[in-house]
C-alpha cells in the first residue's frame, strides 16, 4: 500500500517520456495536484486498486493521443483523398517532430509506402 499521490508521481514521469501531459482526474491544473486541497493524494491505496486507476488513465491518453494524431491527419490530407501524398506526409511529420532530419522523413515515407498497395500515397 502507499500513498495516491505516489501513483500520481510516477504515472506523470511515464506519461511525460510520450510527450503528453496528464493529470489526475481529480484535478484540473499541476498547481492543483500539488496543493492537494481535496487531500485526495494522501488517500492509502492498494497497488491493484491503482493499477486499475492507472490503467483507465493511460487508456485516456492513449484515446487523446488518436484523436490528436487524427486531427493532424485531417489537416494534411491537403486533397481529402484520405491518403497523404509525400508533401503532405512531410507537413504532418513537421508538426509531429519539427527536428527529424529531411532524410529521415523521406525514409521513413518510403518504408511505409512499401507496405502499400501500389499508390503513391
């Protein structure tokens, strides 16, 4: 057993390595879940009881992540053909990762476009 707010802890850090941001639930800021007011952090919890938790939680991000990458999908999908031609897969790959290499981009487009069915998207 340990403290909530332990869990809190250490599902941020793993959260923040996938360049998300989560909170708890319970709270809607950091400067929320620091001061604690509700005291919810100090509540005792098992660890399957927060591994529950922190399993719906991560289920959450990874949903806010799809829709995210979706978005940005729609956006490059300049012709609406629901494909992304190179120009349009080297515009959401700069939003993505503004510091991947040119080369790296170009390479990975054309791993991708090995697995495709001919198109040139």
């Amino acid at each position: 057993e340990f403290r909530k707010r332990l869990g809190w802890k250490a599902m941020r850090r793993a959260v923040l390595k996938s360049d998300f941001k989560w909170l708890p639930q319970e709270y809607g800021t950091l400067e929320e879940v620091q001061m604690d007011p509700k005291g919810l952090g100090q509540q005792i919890v098992s660890l399957d009881e927060f591994m529950d938790y922190a399993l719906d939680e991560f289920n959450k991000v990874e949903e806010q992540r799809r829709c995210y990458l979706v978005e940005l999908f729609k956006e490059a999908d300049e012709d609406l053909s629901g494909r992304l031609d190179y120009g349009e897969f080297t515009a959401i790959m700069q939003k993505i990762d503004p510091a991947r290499a040119k080369s790296e981009v170009t390479h990975l487009f054309g791993k991708i476009m090995q697995k495709q069915d001919g198109d040139d998207g």
